[in-house]
C-alpha cells in the first residue's frame, strides 16, 4: 500500500510507531446546525485520544443526491464551512467533505482537507480533471454499477491527471430490489491498486428509495460488515454517526449511534492489529 496520501492526512503517522495503523473517516452525514456536528466532532475527538485511532471528520456541506425534491440538501454553504472551519481548529482534525461538479474547489478548499468524489460522478472524466487538480487528497468512491475490476481505469484517469494523493472506497454494489451487496472477494481485487482501501460500513447498508421519499437502511448490520471488511485486508474504514440516527435529516437509517462508537472503534482497532500483526 502506497503510504504517502495517509502521512499527508494523519501527520503522525510519520511516526514509525504508528505508520501502519487503523484509521477512520467518521461524523454526520451532512452539516445539520452547530449543535449536532459539535457534539460528534468533541465525542469523537475523545474516541481518538483514549484509542489511539487516527481519525479524520466526515461531514457533507451539501447533500446532491436525495431521493426527494423535499428532503434536507443542507446549510447554507458559507455557514456549514463555519462550522467545519470550527471543527478542525477546535479539534484539530482533518476535513473530509464530498464535491460535485458545480463545487468552488477553492472556496471549499480552504476549509476541506480531503475531496471525496461521489459514487454516482466516478466516471466523469472532467470532473474528475478538475478534482485532482486541486491538488488536494482524494477519497475515490467506487460507483455501486461498478465492479472491482472497472476501477482501475477511473484510478489510471485520476494519477494521469498528476494527483497521486488517492484513497479508494467501496461502498456496496447495487443488483435491485433497493439492496447493495458487498462483494468481500472484491474488496481484495482493490487491494491490488495499491492505494489505501476504505470500506464504507454505513453506506454498505444503506437502500437506497426503499422508503419511497427517502433511503432506507439496515444500521445492525454496519459494525460487523466493518469488522469483516478489516479482516479481508481493508485498511481504514467509513462509517457515519449520529447522537439519534432517528431524526438526523440525511441517511439516518444507516447510521451508527454516537453512543456506540468508542466499543466499536475498540473492537475495530483490536481486528485490524490482529490481522496486521501490529
């Protein structure tokens, strides 16, 4: 695995002692208000201190995708990178954030320290130039109609625009009925692209228009498919959370409760340790 894009993220990891550890993409799905996003961000912080884990905050400025023309987008711009803006130096974390094609790279880019790039926009060869141009690291989401093998060529298209900074991320992969499957042999195939695989626990459980306004999802099932996804050789896992998923205004369904992390995390540390003979 090419180690440089997770030094830029976590500088620590410069640290020989922890160069080849768990890592986490973790936080809400989108910037509610304040209160919310705060609350994680401190629990989360605290979760990174007593583990050991290193951690970067996950929260979306704007939701793009929703099944509904009525359901939540998100904040203002400029006050949901307030409150990013807040997170990072208060916490001292690294911002991940999804862009889209409309996307101020540069407005953006002075708070989001990590592009992540869409499932549904994985194929689009402009948008795509104009991520790795912002010379920013990347979180390469896999399209859910897309298999392991298709990757490669979206990875060749982002390295051959000069951005080398790149992790991937499987989510699931979609054959109907509102399910994603998640294929643990692929899971492997990515593994030889030689970037840094994430597994995203909480979209993975997702079902998409199940509800028929809105995504449905399976949030029991999220930790385990985690835990098993390290156990194929993953090496950071995503997984968004919530102090009550029940009223979160985006991808509740899937989430994990605030509450619930820092077991998880635990558990999480101990498998990949385990499995990497740290």
């Amino acid at each position: 695995m090419n180690p440089n894009v997770l030094k830029k993220i976590f500088p620590k990891r410069n640290n020989d002692t922890n160069k080849n550890g768990l890592f986490i993409f973790s936080g809400p799905c989108v910037v509610e208000n304040y209160d919310v996003t705060m609350q994680i961000a401190e629990t989360l912080a605290n979760i990174q201190d007593v583990t050991g884990v290193d951690i970067a905050f996950k929260a979306s400025f704007v939701k793009a995708n929703r099944t509904s023309i009525n359901s939540f987008t998100g904040l203002p711009l400029e006050e949901s990178l307030q409150i990013l803006d807040t997170v990072k130096k208060q916490f001292n974390f690294k911002i991940l954030s999804d862009v889209h094609e409309y996307t101020d790279f540069n407005e953006v880019g002075e708070v989001v320290d990590i592009f992540q790039t869409p499932a549904f926009l994985v194929r689009q060869t402009e948008f795509l130039r104009r991520v790795a141009a912002a010379g920013k690291p990347i979180n390469i989401k896999k399209g859910q109609f897309l298999s392991p093998q298709e990757m490669i060529a979206v990875v060749n298209k982002v390295k051959s625009f000069g951005n080398h900074d790149l992790l991937v991320c499987e989510r699931g992969t979609s054959f109907g009925y509102n399910y994603l499957i998640n294929d643990f042999r692929g899971i492997q195939e990515l593994l030889t692209l030689d970037e840094p695989l994430v597994f995203d626990a909480t979209h993975s459980v997702q079902r998409p228009g199940a509800l028929g306004g809105a995504s449905g999802g399976d949030s029991q099932y999220a930790p385990k498919l985690a835990k098993a996804a390290l156990a194929v050789g993953a090496n950071g896992i995503f997984m968004e959370t919530h102090p009550n998923p029940s009223v979160a205004l985006s991808d509740g369904p899937n989430m994990i409760p605030l509450a619930d992390m820092l077991e998880l995390v635990k558990d999480l540390k101990d498998i990949h340790a385990l499995i990497n003979k740290l």
